[in-house]
C-alpha cells in the first residue's frame, strides 16, 4: 500500500518491527511534494517511531485477526485473556495495552487482535459503564455544570464527574478520552 493510504489503527512493519499507527497526518509544504507523517508504537517494545515518508514510499500493511476472548486477571507485567471457544490462554504486555485496559473488568468479553498468531492489542467499547466506588460528597441540588470533582471508580482509574454524582453510582465512560458521558 502506498504511503498516503496508512491510518490510524492501521498495523504495519517498519524496520522489521510490528507497529500500530497512532496518527498520520498528509503534508504538501509549499512547491514540494507531498509527504505523510506518521507517528507509530512498536507493539513488542512500546518504542515510539516518528517517520515522515515520501507521498509514494511502499509501506507494508499487515493483516490483523481478531478473536473474542474474556479478560481474566493481570499477572506481573501480564494480562491474561481467554478463549471462549478453546480455553487457550494467551498473556499480553501489560506496557502495551495498559492505557486500554483501565476500562476493563475481569470476566469481560473483548476483542484481542493478533498478527502473525501473535496478540498485539485488545479493542475495547467506545463506552464503558464503570461503578464509582470512591469521591467527594454529592452535593444537594446541584445542577450539570463543567465543574468536575474526581471519582475514583472500580477499575481504580480517576475519571472527573460532576458534583451530583455520588460513590455507589454507576456512570458511562468514554474509553477513548477516558471523560465522563452521563449516569447509566
């Protein structure tokens, strides 16, 4: 595939190595020719890689697998994942998906990505309902407004919610931004 084709999410090999897209972004700096700058993570090691290439460079796309598999514990610098279907294990870098799986609690169903039969990355819901378990006192009365207290919620990430959200409430998260949606 060519260059310009690459996008975010995309999996591809640079240098020999597995990467993951995080953005790309199309140049054409005054008369000269057009270039894509890409950002990627090697998804082995977790090192960042900031490339610029020609407009028709050659990048080779590779193909991503997917397979439904339910999260079961976090093991050292490990999450482990089962399949449903087989009840093969599979173990993932805890540094490579760490951001994603602040969303996720054990037992749940998500998609592992695999490259060459290896697992890469989960892909998780764009929403998630997360229960509060710790946060200041609601107040009474208090109406929606852009102030945010912090909430501490039962996958231990700190997300700001309103001031009438209270511990014991379950709220709908945004996995992408990680901001606070509305009460489920």
């Amino acid at each position: 595939m060519k260059a310009t084709d690459v996008r975010k999410g995309h999996v591809i090999r640079y240098q020999g190595k597995i990467c993951r897209v995080m953005s790309s972004v199309h140049h054409t700096p005054g008369n000269l020719r057009a270039m894509m700058q890409v950002e990627m993570k090697d998804i082995e090691k977790g090192t960042n890689y900031n490339n610029r290439f020609r407009a028709d460079d050659d990048v080779e796309k590779l193909d991503v697998d997917y397979a439904k598999m339910e999260y079961l514990y976090q093991e050292n610098d490990f999450y482990v994942f089962m399949n449903s279907e087989t009840y093969e294990q599979t173990h993932l870098n805890a540094e490579l998906i760490k951001d994603s799986m602040g969303y996720v609690l054990p037992n749940t169903q998500i998609e592992v990505a695999f490259v060459d039969g290896r697992p890469i990355t989960v892909e998780i819901p764009q929403k998630v309902v997360l229960k509060v378990i710790e946060t200041e006192p609601g107040i009474k009365n208090a109406t929606a407004t852009n102030v945010m207290k912090p909430a501490k919620l039962e996958t231990g990430i700190i997300v700001g919610v309103p001031p009438f959200v209270n511990s014991g409430d379950s709220i709908i998260v945004n996995t992408e931004s990680g901001e606070y949606v509305s009460r489920a």
